[in-house]
C-alpha cells in the first residue's frame, strides 16, 4: 500500500485501516500520514477477506492492495 502522492497541503492526513469484510472490526492500520509522502506500507494478516478504509484530508491520494506470492 502506498502512501499518499501528491497534494496541496503539508497539513493535510491520510489512513488506511484494515477490517474484516466478515464481522466489519478493525484489524489493523496499514499507513497514517500527516503531510504529503508517498512509500509503501507491507501488513501482514491471516487469509481472509477484507476491506480497505481511507480516511483522508486535504491530500490527493491513490494506494493499491498486492497479494504477496511465495
């Protein structure tokens, strides 16, 4: 996952939280940022189905989610 790119404002904030797309509880928070950045975040979590929430202000932002292959 990647950090925000971009953006207008360096007091601007993104997040990402991880939560269980079966019972909706947070699992983990993948990136919070203050500020424009860009990186990558590496999570790790069991094999489940989950969704991604973005939490975001005064940042333009993109981030992706790649399945790790062994």
């Amino acid at each position: 996952m990647s950090k925000p790119s971009g953006g207008e404002s360096s007091s601007g904030t993104f997040r990402i939280t991880i939560h269980s797309a079966i019972s909706g509880r947070p699992l983990l928070v993948a990136v919070d940022h203050k500020g424009p950045g860009k990186g990558t975040a590496f999570v790790g979590e069991d094999p489940r189905v989950f969704f991604a929430e973005v939490d975001s202000h005064d940042l333009d932002w993109s981030f992706t989610v790649q399945e790790r292959i062994n």
